[in-house]
C-alpha cells in the first residue's frame, strides 16, 4: 500500500485560481512566496545563513542567501513556475537545478537568457522570467487551445501559404513567439580581456576522476590547467554524503597543493588542432568573462555524466524533477523540493535521491524502474503536480516526482577531437568510441565519460591517466624542444613512450528507459514532443539529421546534452531500428554558450598614422580615413593647393605608401615573376613603373620599384594593397619557391615618405640637398638617387612623377621625417612652398590620367583594359598572370568579345558638369531600350583645365577617340561627353615632369 | 545521342498528386492524426532518363523543374547523405538580387522572383522574409562599390540604393552610425525585396513536389564513378565522350544524363567523367547564438567587416563570414572565425556583447575563379554541371534548377544562364561578380 493514498483530496494540489505554489500570478507577475521551503542548515549546503541577499523577482522582492543560485533562492521562496514553453507557452519549473537546467533560463537586468539554475545570487539582481507572459495572452491560449490538434512540429511549413499578402502578418505573430529575452542594443559595452595559455594538461571536469588526474599529473611535473563548470570542485561528490564530500575536499585540497591552476565556473568550450583550446572563465570576480586561448600538449577530458530526462506524458510539469536536480537543491541549498514524492530510480543516484529526500522529512514512494514498473503520467492542475500514475496502474498524490532513467556521456570535446560516440546497450549509454587514441594519444577521457566504478576505482583511473597525460605531455615538450635547437640547447633524451596501461572502467548494467508507453516531451527547450518526432519520421524525415531539421529538437539552449539521445531513442523505436543505428547529431562547439563580448576580447586593429601627423593636424587638415591610415585629405583648399603645385612647389605626406625592401642574389628573379614587364636590365640608380596581376590576369597592384645595388630593391605598392601585396609575395615565396635566396621586409613604417612635387621642387631640393647631383642630366626622370636631406644620412630620392609634375619622392628614415618636412617648408618659404593633401594629388593625377587600382579597375579588370599592352613583356620567362595576359593580346580576334572594357578619359560635353563617379555609360539597343556599355570610374573638376574630367570603363568598341557616350546621371538625367584620345587631359607628352 | 524526351514547356507548370495537401484547415481535420511521408520511400532502379547527383537544393530544384515544367519524370536524385545535408542546410538563408553586373542582376531578380512564390508553388510554406537588405560601406572605396551596384541595378529594375547613417539608423536602430568605430559607417546599399528564407524547408519543398511528380529520392547513395564511352581521355572519358550511367555505393545505374549539383565536391564528381573544373572549395564559416527578442529588422551585410548576420523568426542571430583563405573539405572550423566574428559583430553593435554565441559549423564552397557558377552543358555529351556556385548558390537555387532543367529538356541553353558556360574560361569571358560577392550575402 502507498504510504501517499490514492484518494483525491490526500495530496498537496491547491486550489484553483489560489496560485499556490506558483510564483507567477495571473495579473501581475510579482512573486507570491506562499510556501517557503528552506530547511534548517543542514550539512554540506553551501550557502551563508549569515550574508542574505535581496534580489527582485518579476518586479517584487526576495530574498535567498550567499552560495544561493538565481534558481535555488527563488525555490526556496516556494516558486515553482520559473518560465513558459516555447510554443505551447505551459509552465515549466526545476528541472536539473544546473548550467543545463531548460526552464529557469531567465532575464538578469539587460543580460537575456541567464542559466539561473547556475548563475550565483547577488545582491540587487532584477530577476525576471522570459517568455512568461507574452504580451499576446490571447494568441497564446488561442493557440495553445489548437495547440493539441494542429501545432505539431512543423506546422508552420503546412499552413500561411495562402493568400500570399496575408503571410507578412502572420510571420509578425510567429515571430512573437521567438523564445529567449531582450538583448537592448543600447547597453553598454564591457571590456573583456584574453589569454594565453600553455599548459601540459588541461583536464576539463573536476569532479574525482578530473581532480585525480590533475593532481597526479602534476606530481609528476606538468603544468596543469583543471577547468570545472560549476562553481566549486567535487563533481557528483559535493551533493553526496559525508564521506563523499569530504573525498572531494581532500582531493581539491590536493589539487592546490599541487600547484595546479584551478578555474571554477569555466568550461573548455572547444577543442581544435593539436589541442588548441577555448576555455571560457565566466563573469566573475576576476571581471567580464575571459576567453583563455590555451594550447594543451595533453588534454584530459573529464566531463561527467548528465542525467536524461524521461519521456512520458506530463514530464515537462513543475514538480517532475532529474534525480540530480532534487539532490542539488536538497543538499547544496537546503531546499526541500516538495513534501510527498515518488521517486522512480533505475540506479543508484536516484536510490540516493529517494534516501535523502526521505532524511529531509520528504514522504517518498520509491518506485525501482529496474523491476519494469515505469511512470505513465504526471497530472495536475496549473502548472503544479499533482498525482503520478504508474504503468500498473497506481494512482499516486504526490507534488513532487523524481526520475533516475539514466544519463548522457557529453563527449563533444571528444568527438572534436574525432573520436566518434559508440551505443552501448547493456549499459544504454554512448560511450567514446576509442578513448585515448585520438591524435596519437594526447587526448584523454576519464572518469563517467569512459565508465563506472567504485569512488576508489573511479579515482584510481583518474590517476592513471594523469600520470599517462604528463608522460604523454613530457614527450611532446622534449619534441618541441628540439624542434627550436637554435634558440637553446636541448639536455637530454627523448623521454620513453609511455603505453596506456590503465585498467579500463567498467561499465554498469543499466536498463534502456527513454519514453514511457505514453508521449511526453522531448525537448523541453523546443517544445518537441515523442509524439512529434514519431510523426516526422512516418512522414519522411527517416535520419536523425533530417528530424531534428524538421522539428527542431536538440536545437534549443542545452544543445542536446539533455535531449539528444532521446531523442534518438524515439527515432530508432519509431523507425523501427536501433540506437546505434540512428546514431547522434554531430556535436559543435562551443560546448557551452560563449558570450559575444568574451570572444570578441579588445580590437587588435590599430589606427595608423605617420610620423608628421601632428604637423598635420597643426596645419589644419581636414583628416580621412584610407584603410587603417589617418591622412590629410587636404589643408583647406585642394583646388588651390593643386595650383600651387603646378605653379610653385608642395609637398605632400605618401608615408602609407608601402614599401619593401627586396635583397638577395635571386631578389631579380622574384621583380619578373611578381611583375608583368621585364627587371632583368633595370641599371642600379634606376626606378621602372610595374604592374602585377593575378593568376587570372586581373590588376593587382601597380608602383614603382628601384634598384640599389646589384641584390638590392626598394619597391613601392600602392598604399591600400600594401599589407596584401606583402602576403602574395610571402605567398610566392615560401610556397612556389622556398629555394631562392631572396628577403622581402615591410619598410613602410620605417620611412616617411614625402612627395616634392611642382616646377620649383628642384630648386627646393637643391637647398637641402648636397651630396647628390640633382641637376637634370645627373639625375633623371625615373632615377633612384641615396643622400642626404637636410643633414639626415640614408635618404632614397626617386625621381617620378604622378602629378605630372617634375618630382622628388624622399623616403627619410621615420624618425626624422617631421624635421626634412619642416625644414622643406623652411627652405622654400619663398618658393611659395605648401603642403598639399590627398585630393589634390587624386585631382593631380585624374589631370595626368593615371589609373588608380582598385578604383579605375575592378576585380575583372585585366590589364589590357587599362591600356596596358605596352608594359607585359610575353618575351620573357614565365610571370604571374602570363597564360590569361598573353590569351588577351594574341588571341584571335573572334575570340574576344567586344564587351571587354578599356579604360578611357572621358570629357562632359558640359564642361562645368562633373558626373558622379561610377555613373554608368549606357547605349541604345536595337529594340529602343538603353544598355549599360559602362561607367565612370573617376570624376573630378580640374582647376588647372578648368573644365570636368573623367576617367571611364567603356566596351571595347565604345572606346575610340571623339566618341560620343551617355552617361545617365544619378538621378536619370542624360548627359553627353566625348572619348579623348590621351589618357592624359593635362600635359599627354610629360614634357612637365621630365623637365 | 540525349535520349530525354522533349516536350515544350507547358503553359501552367504540373502540379503534383500529393499524397496529402497542406493548408491551415487539414491542419485542423488531420489534428493528432500523422501526415503521409513528405517524399515516397522507391527502391533504386538500373535505369533513368535523368539522374541528378546531389540532394541539394539545386539538384532538387533542377529535378522539380523538369518534372513540372518539362514533363520528365523519370528522374533519380542521388545524394551520398540525407536531403540538404550539404551547403543547402549550412547556409545562412539570405535571399537578394543586388548584384554588380547585369547578368548577375538579372539571374537573381528571376531567382527571387520564384522565391518569392515558392510556398504557393510548392505548397510548402518556405517562409521568405522579406526584411530589406543592408550592405555596410566603410570607407569611401566601399561606398563607390554601393553607388554602382545601385546604379546598375536600377537600371535593371531592382529596388535597390544608396542610405546615409541617418535612414540606417532608422531602419537598423541597433546599429552603431556614430563616429566611434574604428571603421565608421559611411553609408549602407539599401536592397528592400532581399531578405532570409528557412532554408531546409526550401530542400523539403522541392523534394515533396518534386516526389508528387513522380520523381525518386535515394538518401545514402554515393556516386562513385561516372561511365562515359568516346571520350578523348583515358577509359573513353573526358570532352566528346557520351555518359551512360553512374556506379553507386548501391550499385548501377544507366542514364543518358548526368546533372552535377553537388557544390564543395563538384570539382570530384566532374573528374569522375573526364572533365576537369576550375573550381577550389573552401570551407565557409557561420554561428548562431541563443535567441532573443526581435530587434533586427533587416539583413545587415559589411563587407569590410567579413560579417553578415541576420536575426532569424526563432530569435536567433545567424552570422556568416567569407571563405576561408585555405583550400580544404574540412569543416572542423575555428576559433579564430568565431573571435573575428564576433569583435566584427561589437563593431557594428557594440550593445550586442551579452549575447552568447550557441553553435558554429562549416559549409563548403565551390569557388571559381570569376565568382560566378558554371552551369550547363558540358564537353561531355549528357553530362551537366551546376556547380561554382561559391558562396550564394542558395539564393540562385530556383532560377538555376529551372534555367538549366529548360537546358537539359529543350537541349539549348536559355539566354539567362548563357554568360555561365564552363567554356567562357577557355574563351576569356569571365563575369565579374567578385565587388558584389567578396562577402556579398
């Protein structure tokens, strides 16, 4: 006979409409604390009786105790209902009273989705619950009332087709039902730090085993980084017994000892190659969660077991509580989950639960699952339990009903590592296909991930695999040591392989119990039932895979730890085949949620600016922004300042230009493969302008490059391409030819690079100028020149020209650029010299019709286009980009459509006209509509041609001189203009920059 | 010889016999009551007109449309695991036609033009958003990039131009259009008919309707070589040979007509008839956090930020970024990804940092050297390619499987998938999707 009876009326169900029990009410959600459910202290509990905590609770206060978590206050002050399901919106209450627990994830101030059963108290936390009351009540009873007949998984894809227009509005009210919390985008950012670590070991769990074998390895030497998910070491053992507790303090006491570095509320959230690990340190004293970026030489994986729910009708209701979950709350925050329960335990956990609940005062009916008898049902009223009815038929009055069924290996670090999860039967759990032969042993599992045993036996083996690990882990460093010889002597040899001798684990008989003979609740996140998943499999969706797309189970905040295999179990009886036979979802990491701002950590982008910047801003520039460069766009007056330039003299700052310095006897070989024209004759104290292109013959990058001494270049890139040109050439180098004696080192940032540019600029140049010849014969158009500027040795002049205007570019050694570009300014005070900025010179070299990459060419550009023909030299050996470019210039005729682009200069008929850049250019088709032949690229007015000018991408059969071209303004408007015959509008014979 | 039969196209496309209809109201009569199977369960044949390798969305597509549109029914679709197992359940389900040239533009446009009727068509609701479609600008180069895609696709027709900060802000309130970033938001290409589709249901669709007409599914069938006879390279394969058939993990199969839809492996299932693509696949990354109340209108794009997130009906943030640089079929990912990605996402929602990442994967790309597909006729008579597809081949699914199902059926190649011919690399032609497409979603 039941010691709970089975009349109505015996149990402890309220009324309606009392809301007992409840905490959340029906007019307003306040917390209502009717029936208070701490006990005295007890032993063990780890809260502080002495330092309460008031926190608010859907606007109203309580209060719970240090060591509390956000779930286990709230059920101490007798709340049951902690949120609402995701589609049905029913009342759901504890459940594992852990990181996993589904139904108390809940809203703390502006942070959503908060695991309260896991998040410690604090004093002052606005506590509120997610997806409680959704402002559409009346939505959420209309459909929860269909909810039994047509909201089966998928539902959604079945209806709202039809009519079309409608679907808008009913996307609106499915969207209502998104579940989760309010993330306000305007809440402040935090700053998180990160980390890098190298640890030996890190053993992920520290529970006995993990603990063992962080002690053990470390005794044995290795640097050992233990990370535990909860907020204190024990694993199982701290809601244990007595003796099991003070196992679990001798064992962490030993761990300090030992010197191992203890994280608590942090997880390995991700294990990549050769162990390189994301472990995650949650919000705490230490601040803002922490990402750790650790690379492991070992990695000891010592996860535990999660409890598995049980399927069965009513199992999502407040009151139907995992073993696991009824034990934390009882002997970790002293709270007493309910007066009269059943327990239904088919192992010693949930025999263990069912002895303390009954220490604690509890009435208990234990039911053992291992004779057969399953539960078939859990039944009451709002949201609060009532009766549970057995498969022989009793009929039980309970408020509380715990399920031992089992548990789940979570061998996601495990299966990163690409160890596959193998079904067992006999002991109706997955187990690590082959543990300890992942990457050639230096990943490891111990403890419930890889079997069971006794405490002693559970520890011994953690031991064992610790030792193993930091034998494993010495190797590796003695490997890695080698390796780097040239840094520092390596002492000794290689340590012996050590095998793995440990005695392997047992594994526990365990009866297979996944569903009852009634339909329940599957995932309690997604509100995916057994009942469903049948349906998806009988309507097609035979693989797991498929299933879980369909209704999506295991996709909500546990990620399948708690749903996965029953989720597979429904499948494998509903298909009619096994469990090892359906097989699991693929695990990703992370292993659990890592916060955006944690993995973000702080940009590591930083803002360049020259060396003259100061000076700059002293002259009163007008900043912009180029990529990661801060540069003068101009000092007030670009049209004034390109006057100045062909009339007197300026100067303008090109220090982001990038520059590489080219050395070695094969650095020859390295300019003709990278550029399209010949290298092999460029005199020393000569600069050549080149062209590189892709593989496809695309234009990648254009400069000039200058010849030193015999193995000797400095080349220059255009200043946006610099950081990617300096990776393309890495990449040619050290994949295609690792065997040439070449150097290729970034100076960009160690010059500052000043353009001296105007007719007076030799003049200038002159007065600061004494060791080099700068007279026009000594030092020509296109010459390199090394010297000294205004007393600072080591400069490099080139003489070039892409203003059009006789130049000098001075490359000064960064530390002394400030003094040569006050000294020019000094110099030529009467010279009329200024500085001039960014778009002068862009207005500059639009007058001279020099292309800009990435501008006046795009990604298909090849360089015939941009009327390159003259430069690609196909006379010399192979070069990056030749099979396309030498297709481009000697294919046939008929072969080239006539849609390929050619880059020309375009004039507006309107002279005061400037076409927005990137205007398309468009031509009358034969059927009376227009089509797009092409486009502006660059537009400027010229102040030295006082008129608009152009450069333009047009077809091939556009793009002969004096032809007429539409350009259809922004705004549609129409406006004619005219080819030119130069790519120059100003000066086409370069007579000014030769002068 | 093509042994298909040919038929015009019919007016009005077949509508399939489905075993059951789906509406609001047999929602209601069925109630608990289980629905039929979505695709009929067929034992593998030795023979087909048509088979289709891969049981993706563009080999289902491709199926559907010679079914419906064609009459062609005797079609197997193949695919070594389960339905939209591959990049058509990895993507991130953004739909546009804001392209940078025209051929580009116009494809899209019909390929939205079909999203946006699928659930009719299919009678399987697809669940097309249409929220609008933001492409970030940070830098002025970007925000000439913006103007001319908006240019060029205004001259075509699409809806689609440039915002300053302010109409961001309005349209995004989230997003951060202060001076404050590193990369400040200059400007945005606004595309409002682009928006976010649930993608598996778009595989189901195509596969239910697609079975409704008679076409055969087979799950766990890996292709393992093609048979081509009269080919110039070695074993009668390769340019001027005929296909004959497949050999499968479940044994042989003659056909006429091989279709290759099969995206990261195109490049090895081409190779198993002679041909040699050039195509390199790259693994492309993407993350989900946990869910949180709508606060994300609309699809935001930054290209110079190698993001792109979109908040789904569920709740949840769906990032993707660009391909990852290194060739490979691995889809292990990495951390890296998850860390830029995230520090891109602050950057342009700082107030976002509470937000918890959930889960990451990979997809794997199919990348030509143009960014744009191959898709059609090949040198390999009765072999057709629809691969190359990159990073979007999702959003081009149904124009793809329709276009090259007319290809196929009619035996001439519809003017819309001309430009993407396999033989335009040997000819020069290359189409120049790259500006729209860099991290273009």
């Amino acid at each position: 006979m039941s010691p709970l009876g089975s009349g109505p009326g015996s149990g402890p169900g309220q009324a309606p409409g009392s809301g007992s029990g409840t905490c959340l009410r029906r007019n307003d959600d306040r917390v209502v604390p009717m029936s208070p459910s701490r006990l005295p202290a007890r032993p063990g509990e780890v809260i502080d009786r002495e330092r309460p905590l008031t926190f608010t609770w859907n606007g109203g206060a309580v209060t719970g105790f240090a060591g509390d978590t956000i779930a286990s206050a709230l059920a101490a002050s007798g709340c049951t209902v902690f949120s609402r399901s995701m589609k049905y919106h029913r009342p759901r209450g504890i459940l594992t009273a852990d990181f996993w627990d589904p139904n108390t994830l809940v809203q703390v101030g502006d942070e959503p989705n908060v695991r309260g059963g896991h998040r410690l108290l604090e004093a002052g936390m606005a506590v509120s619950a997610q997806n409680a009351w959704p402002s559409l009540r009346w939505d959420a009873k209309a459909l929860t009332a269909l909810g039994g007949r047509a909201l089966s998984a998928g539902f959604y894809y079945k209806t709202f087709m039809r009519p079309r227009w409608l679907w808008p509005a009913y996307e609106k009210v499915l969207a209502r039902f998104a579940p989760g919390g309010v993330i306000d985008p305007a809440s402040a950012p935090r700053r998180h730090d990160k980390r890098y670590a190298h640890p030996d070991v890190v053993v992920a769990g520290g529970g006995p085993a993990g603990l063992a074998a962080a002690v053990a390895a470390a005794r044995e030497g290795a640097g050992v980084l233990l990370v535990e998910h909860e907020h204190s070491l024990g694993g199982h053992l701290r809601w244990g017994t007595k003796s099991e507790r003070s196992m679990a303090a001798a064992l962490a006491g030993a761990a300090e000892a030992a010197g191992v570095e203890i994280l608590t509320d942090a997880t390995v959230a991700g294990r990549w190659e050769d162990n390189w690990l994301a472990v995650v340190e949650r919000d705490g004293a230490g601040g803002p969660e922490r990402l750790i970026k650790a690379r492991a030489k070992v990695l000891v994986v010592a996860a535990g077991l999660i409890e598995r729910p049980y399927v069965f009708a009513g199992n999502d209701r407040p009151g139907v509580m995992l073993s696991g979950g009824a034990r934390r709350l009882l002997n970790l925050w002293s709270v007493r989950p309910g007066s009269r329960a059943v327990v239904w335990s088919a192992n010693a956990a949930g025999d263990a639960a069912a002895a303390d609940l009954e220490a604690a005062g509890v009435v208990v009916e234990h039911v053992d699952a291992r004779t057969g008898r399953t539960v078939t049902a859990a039944e009451g009223r709002r949201g609060a339990l009532e009766r549970v009815v057995l498969s022989d038929g009793t009929r039980l009055e309970v408020d509380l009903l715990v399920t031992a069924a089992g548990w789940t290996a979570p061998t996601s670090l495990l299966n990163m590592a690409g160890v596959r999860p193998r079904y067992d039967p006999a002991a109706a759990r997955f187990f690590p296909a082959e543990p300890g032969t992942a990457e050639a042993g230096t990943v490891l599992s111990t403890g419930g991930i890889s079997g069971d045993g006794s405490l002693d036996e559970l520890v011994g083996h953690g031991e064992a695999t610790g030792r193993l690990a930091a034998a494993r882990a010495a190797t590796l460093a003695h490997r890695l040591r080698v390796a780097t010889a040239w840094a520092a002597p390596v002492d000794g040899p290689e340590p012996p392989e050590v095998p793995d001798e440990r005695t392997p684990l047992g594994r526990d008989p365990h009866p297979e119990l996944y569903r009852s003979s009634t339909d329940g609740i599957v995932d309690l996140s997604e509100d995916v039932g057994s009942r469903d998943l049948r349906h998806a499999a009988a309507e097609g969706f035979d693989s797991v895979e498929l299933v879980k797309r369909w209704t999506t189970a295991t996709m909500g905040s546990a990620q399948g730890k708690l749903e996965t295999v029953n989720t597979v179990a429904v499948l494998a009886e509903a298909t009619g085949s096994t469990i090892s036979e359906v097989g699991t979802t693929t695990w990703r990491p992370p292993f659990a949620p890592v916060t955006l701002g944690a993995l973000a950590g702080r940009m590591f982008e930083p803002l360049r600016i020259s060396s003259l910047h100061d000076l700059h801003v002293a002259a009163g520039m007008t900043p912009i922004q180029a990529g990661q460069w801060i540069r003068p766009e101009h000092y007030g007056d670009p049209a004034a300042e390109v006057c100045n330039v062909r009339a007197n003299v300026g100067i303008i700052d090109v220090s982001p230009l990038g520059k590489l310095d080219i050395r070695g006897p094969d650095a020859t070989d390295l300019l003709s493969l990278l550029y399209v024209n010949k290298w092999r004759r460029l005199a020393i104290g000569a600069v050549r302008y080149g062209v590189m292109c892709a593989e496809d013959g695309v234009i990648l990058d254009d400069g000039v490059t200058g010849r030193l001494g015999e193995e000797h270049y400095l080349m220059s890139t255009t200043s946006s391409g610099s950081g990617a040109m300096e990776v393309w050439i890495q990449n040619w180098l050290q994949t295609e030819h690792p065997d040439w004696r070449v150097r290729v080192t970034p100076v960009t940032d160690a010059y500052t690079s000043i353009n001296v540019a105007g007719p007076r600029s030799r003049v200038l140049l002159g007065r600061l100028v004494d060791d080099v010849d700068l007279g026009p014969e000594a030092f020509k158009y296109m010459q390199v020149r090394r010297g000294t500027v205004a007393g600072v040795a080591g400069c490099v002049m080139w003489r070039i020209g892409f203003t059009g205007e006789l130049s000098y570019e001075l490359h000064v050694p960064a530390g002394y650029g400030p003094h040569v570009w006050q000294a020019l300014l000094a110099a030529g005070a009467d010279l009329g010299v200024a500085p001039f900025g960014l778009e002068a010179q862009r207005i500059m070299r639009l007058e001279k019709g020099h292309f800009i990459v990435g501008q006046d060419t795009d990604a298909l550009t090849k360089a015939p286009t941009a009327g390159l023909e003259w430069l690609i030299k196909l006379d010399k050996e192979d070069f990056c980009g030749r099979p396309e470019l030498q297709w481009a210039l000697e294919g046939e005729p008929g072969d080239a459509p006539d849609a390929v682009p050619r880059l020309v200069a375009v004039q507006p008929t309107d002279p005061s006209y400037v076409p927005p850049e990137v205007c398309q250019i468009v031509a009358a088709t034969p059927d009376g509509k227009e089509r797009i032949i092409g486009r502006i690229t660059s537009s400027r007015f010229s102040p030295t041609l006082e008129r608009s000018i152009c450069l333009a991408q047009v077809e091939a059969v556009h793009a002969g001189p004096d032809t007429e071209l539409t350009i259809v303004d922004i705004t549609g408007r129409r406006h004619t203009a005219t080819v030119m015959l130069h790519h120059a509008h100003f000066d086409p014979e370069g007579e000014r920059l030769r002068a | 010889m093509v042994q298909v039969p040919r038929s015009n196209p019919r007016r009005r496309p077949r509508r399939g016999r489905y075993p059951a209809r789906y509406s609001a109201a047999a929602l209601l009569r069925r109630g608990k009551a289980p629905w039929p199977p979505i695709w009929r369960s067929t034992e593998l044949r030795d023979t087909y007109d048509i088979v289709v390798v891969g049981g993706g969305v563009h080999g289902l597509a491709t199926a559907y449309y010679l079914a419906s549109n064609w009459g062609i029914t005797n079609v197997a679709v193949l695919d070594k695991g389960y339905l939209g197992g591959g990049g058509s359940g990895r993507n991130t389900a953004i739909v546009r036609s804001n392209y940078l040239t025209p051929d580009g533009v116009a494809f899209y446009d019909r390929s939205v033009r079909l999203y946006e009727r699928l659930a009719v068509d299919l009678n399987l609701n697809v669940m097309f958003s249409r929220r609008g479609h933001l492409t970030l600008a940070h830098s002025d180069g970007a925000l000439r990039t913006m103007r001319w895609r908006a240019e060029v696709n205004k001259h075509q027709g699409v809806d689609s131009e440039v915002i300053g900060p302010a109409e961001i802000k309005r349209l995004v309130p989230a997003l951060d259009v202060s001076e404050a970033p590193r990369h400040p938001i200059l400007g945005a290409l606004h595309h409002p008919p682009g928006g976010i589709i649930r993608h598996d249901a778009v595989v189901w669709g195509y596969a239910r309707a697609a079975a409704a007409l008679g076409v055969e599914m087979h799950q766990n069938t890996e292709v393992l070589d093609i048979d081509v006879a009269g080919g110039s390279g070695p074993d009668g394969k390769g340019p001027g040979g005929q296909v004959t058939g497949v050999r499968t993990s479940r044994g042989e199969v003659s056909a006429p007509v091989v279709v290759n839809c099969t995206a990261g492996w195109a490049s090895l299932i081409a190779a198993m008839a002679g041909l040699r693509l050039p195509i390199s696949t790259h693994p492309l990354q993407a993350a989900v956090t946990e869910p949180v109340k709508m606060f994300l209108p609309a699809v935001v794009v930054s290209g110079s930020l190698h993001v792109y997130v979109s908040q789904t009906d569920r709740g949840e943030l769906v990032f993707g970024a660009a391909v990852d640089p290194l060739a490979t079929y691995d889809t292990g990912g990495s951390l890296a990804f998850a860390e830029e990605l995230a520090g891109h996402v602050l950057q342009l929602m700082p107030g976002l940092g509470r937000m918890r990442l959930l889960r990451q994967w990979s997809g794997l790309c199919d990348m030509t050297p143009d960014y744009s597909p191959i898709i059609g006729a090949t040198d390999v008579a009765g072999f057709f390619c629809d691969v190359g597809w990159g990073t979007y081949g999702f959003k081009a699914a149904p124009v793809a499987g329709e276009q090259l199902a007319a290809c196929i059926a009619s035996g001439e190649t519809p003017d819309l998938i001309e430009p993407f011919a396999l033989n335009r690399f040997a000819e020069g032609r290359l189409v120049g999707e790259k500006g729209a497409a860099a991290v273009g979603h």
